[in-house]
C-alpha cells in the first residue's frame, strides 16, 4: 500500500511570503506547487500579519498538509527586522497550529545545506538545485516561492534523522548510542 504525505514549507516575511508544496509517496517527492504572497502594497503592518494568517489557512485548507516546514527568522543587521519576520512567522505557525499539524522550524543555514551542502549558499544556487531535483520546468523570477519549497524540501531530506543534538564519530558511536536501530 502506497504511502502519501503532504508537506507545505513556508519562507515567512512580511514584504513577501514564499510557500511550496510537495507529495512524498513511497519515500519519493513529487512537486506540487510554489507560489508567494505579494505584500509590498499593504502599509499596515497588522492587515499583513492578517494576510499572512488567511492565505496559510487557505493552503492548509486546499492541500491538506499532513507537515509544515517553516525558515526560521534569523538576526541579520536590524533588529526590527528580525521582530517583523518573527511575528511573520508566529501567524503562520499560529494557522497550522490551529488545523492540528505538525510544525518543524529549519534555520535558514540548515536548509541551504539540506539542498545544496553548502549552508552559504545562494538563493539563485538553492533554486537551480530544487530545479535540478524536482525536475522544474522554470524558475520563478522571485525567488521567495523556491525558498518555501526549499523547506519543505529539507524537512522531507531530514525526516527519520538522528536527533538533533547528539553527535556522533563514526558508526561504532551511532551504533553504541542507538542499539534499538539495529536490525540483528
């Protein structure tokens, strides 16, 4: 029997909000869809946070994620900037939050090297390799849609990964500290 999984990843902002869609079925991603939501026209900061909410009830709503992958805001040179993806980001969680589903939040460093192995890496280098992978026709002339979908993207790469935190030698220390993952 095939299994099916759904993944919506979210690149939070408050200017643009990137999001793209996979299927994993039988451990094998298959694109569905990537797109943005255009803010720049809006002056109030609420009737964003608004929007932000309402469009990433309207993607749950219409694919039925069963995970979301979110960019987690990082602190560049201005801290104001950083508070407005943070709340950005808390609206969007807040929507999947409110449908039950599950979130995992990905450092944008982690994603870049999930899809890249370059944790530096460019958006222009990150989108060629989702393009590359998922077998995309074009690319989006803005690449915040790319950025979506390369978190959802990196959260199906690190699905049934080693906890996070523990770090390992080699296999002899993996195997000493998971003794239950070993099939005998």
């Amino acid at each position: 029997m095939a299994t099916e999984k759904i993944i919506l990843g979210i690149d939070p902002g408050t200017t643009v909000m990137g999001f793209g869609i996979i299927k994993v079925i039988n451990k094998q991603m298959h694109f569905v869809q990537m797109n943005e939501l255009m803010l720049r026209k809006y002056d109030d900061p609420y009737t964003k946070l608004k929007l932000i909410f309402e469009r990433t009830l309207e993607l749950i709503d219409t694919y039925h994620p069963d995970e979301i992958a979110i960019e987690a805001p990082f602190y560049g040179k201005n801290v104001q900037s950083m508070l407005k993806l943070g709340r950005a980001q808390g609206v969007a969680m807040a929507a999947g939050l409110s449908r039950q589903i599950p979130i995992t939040e990905y450092m944008p460093k982690k994603i870049k090297m999930a899809i890249t192995g370059n944790g530096n890496a460019s958006k222009e280098q990150v989108a060629k390799m989702l393009q590359s992978v998922l077998k995309l026709k074009s690319l989006p002339k803005n690449l915040d849609s790319t950025d979506g979908l390369a978190a959802a993207v990196c959260h199906f790469y690190n699905e049934g990964r080693v906890e996070v935190g523990k770090h390992y030698t080699g296999w002899e220390a993996f195997v000493k500290q998971n003794p239950k993952k070993i099939n005998k």
